[in-house]
C-alpha cells in the first residue's frame, strides 16, 4: 500500500512538473507571438507602457480597465464602436498586458502617476472622459480627484466602491478567499493557463489568456487582492465631492450567485451594491445612475450598447458647452 501511495504522488509531481513547464513554454511563444497593437511610451527611464489609441475628435475617452484584466481583455467589445464617437485610448497598467512589470504591490497612487505620465508623454491632450470598469471605476474616480483639470466626466461600469469588501463579505463564501489565497501556487504549475487555453476560441482569446496568465500579471494580480484593504483605504482617504463633474454610472442586473450562498444573501447584496453606486452618483450634482438590466459584471460585454449609449449621451453633454471648471472637493447638492 505505501509502494502504491508513494507511485501515486510520484506521478502527481511528474503530472504538475509536466504542466508548468509547458506553461513556461506556452508563455515564451506568446511573448513572441502577440505583438503589442498599440505604442510602448516610456513613462519613466527604463520602464514603457503600453496605449492603444484609435479615432479622433475630443475629448479623449480613456479606457480603464478593472483588477486581473488589461486593454484588450477589457474593452474589446466596444473601443471599435467608440471610436467612431472620439478619439478612444486603451492601456495596460504597469504589469499588465504589454506594459512593462513593476515588482511590489499596486497602489491608487502609483496608478494614477503612471496614467497622468502616459497620456503627458503619448501626446493625448486632455481633458478626458474616463471610463472605468469594476476596480477601474475606483482608479477614474481617484484620478479626477488628484488631476480635477484634467477630467471633463466620469463613466463608471459596473464600478468598484471603497467600502465593498466591508459591506458585502457576508456574500463572498469562506472557499472563494482560499481560492485567491493559492492563486500563485496555482499559476506556478500552470493551472491558469490550461484553464484559459480551454476557453480559446478566436485571436482575441487566445491573446486574452496568453497575457492574463503571464508572470508579471498573475504577480500583479496576487499582490492586489493581497492588499486591497490598503488599496481601499487609500482611495476612501482621498473622497471627496465632484461638484458639477458630469458622472455616470451603470450598476449590473444580473448578479450570480456562488455556491453557498443563499438567493435572500445575494438579492440583500445586490441592494447593497446598488446603494452603494448611488451613494458615488451623489457626490456629483450631475451624476446619473442606471441600472443595467440583462447585464452582469461585464456591462461592456453584455450590454455593450449601454456603454456605447452613455459615453455618446456623455460626449454630447460635453460638446454642448463648455466643461465647467471642477473644483474637486466642493459641496455637492442634490
């Protein structure tokens, strides 16, 4: 019986061996293979990142996409579309899709710097309309914070609220955090990739997988979930009123629930998640929320013409007059 036993784990180890290394082999012929579409723009010495931009007209719509994701995997669905609206920029942050890796964890801070850095440096006159998905939406909001000038409106999909993980832990199941807690051990014998090759059907998702498993990402990805207390705390030290900022933000109907979770849990959730996103519009005397309904997290891949729509209907506030100047911290009244 222990013969049998130590046989079995021998072939475990063999079996796990086997997978990472043809993960390591998947990943140095993607690296080869899928070739920025954008231009790398140095936004430091030594360290390029990457932005995809495509139309013209003003302002620049800035694309942001949300934690574990980068400019393809998140905007693919409507950057063609929007295009034909303005001038639309997607990017990767740093470590993600084509940017260069930075070690350590992300900050709200260090993100903002290095956008302010690339849209300075790839000569994308502002000031924008920033578009951010799930964590994107908190990063647009503390960028318009710190760089008030540089913002004409925000759009936020599906977007992230700094007090989230306080007020909806009791709809995240106790597996679902062991499940993030091995996500390195998991990407070190290559179970991503195997997971995310599955899923290929087209260029698009095979390029999708090939840069979400990627070291660099899947770094990125660990060290973010591993603080996003901090992460949160940074952005919630910083909230303030928008003022007359136009804001939209569009808030997913369709919620799934995990496995362990009661329907009365995910629906009280849900309604937290609402009143959460309706607490953001408030902040601005010109915020609008909408409920996206037949949609789930991913609004710009289920309901694209929502996003599409809003960005339009925001584009066209915008083009109507002015933008009014934004002091970032004054009263909003409703």
């Amino acid at each position: 019986m222990l013969t049998l036993l130590k046989w079995g784990a021998a072939c475990v180890v063999l079996a796990l061996t086997g997978t990472a290394v043809y993960a390591r082999i998947l990943h140095r012929r993607d690296d080869a293979r899928w070739k920025a579409p954008g231009r790398m723009v140095e936004v430091e010495p030594g360290r390029s990142m990457h932005i995809y931009c495509t139309g013209s007209g003003t302002p620049t719509v800035i694309l942001e996409a949300g934690a574990g994701d980068f400019s393809l995997s998140s905007w693919y669905s409507v950057q063609p579309q929007l295009s034909a609206l303005s001038r639309t920029c997607s990017y990767d942050r740093a470590s993600t899709g084509w940017s260069d890796r930075v070690p350590g964890r992300p900050t709200p801070a260090a993100i903002i710097t290095d956008l302010h850095n690339l849209l300075a440096r790839s000569g994308e006159p502002g000031p924008y309309l920033l578009v951010g998905h799930s964590l994107g939406g908190a990063i647009v909001r503390h960028y318009a914070v710190h760089y008030p000038a540089e913002v004409a409106g925000l759009i936020l999909v599906d977007g992230s609220h700094e007090d989230q993980v306080e007020r909806m832990k009791a709809g995240v199941p106790r597996w679902a955090f062991l499940v993030l807690g091995s996500l390195p051990a998991l990407h070190f014998v290559g179970v991503d990739r195997l997971v995310a090759s599955a899923r290929i059907k087209d260029t698009i998702s095979a390029i999708i997988a090939a840069r979400t498993t990627s070291d660099a990402a899947m770094e990125n990805t660990s060290a973010l979930i591993s603080s996003l207390d901090a992460f949160n705390a940074e952005v919630k030290r910083d909230v303030k009123p928008f003022g007359p900022l136009p804001l939209i933000a569009l808030t997913a109907d369709v919620v799934p629930r995990a496995p362990g979770i009661t329907q009365a849990v995910a629906d009280s959730m849900h309604r937290e998640w609402v009143a959460m996103h309706q607490e953001i519009v408030s902040r601005s005397t010109r915020g609008r929320w909408i409920l996206a309904e037949h949609s789930g997290h991913y609004i710009q891949r289920d309901r694209p013409d929502l996003v599409i729509q809003s960005v339009r209907e925001m584009l066209d506030t915008l083009r109507s007059a002015p933008p009014v100047p934004v002091a970032v911290g004054a009263k909003a009244h409703r």
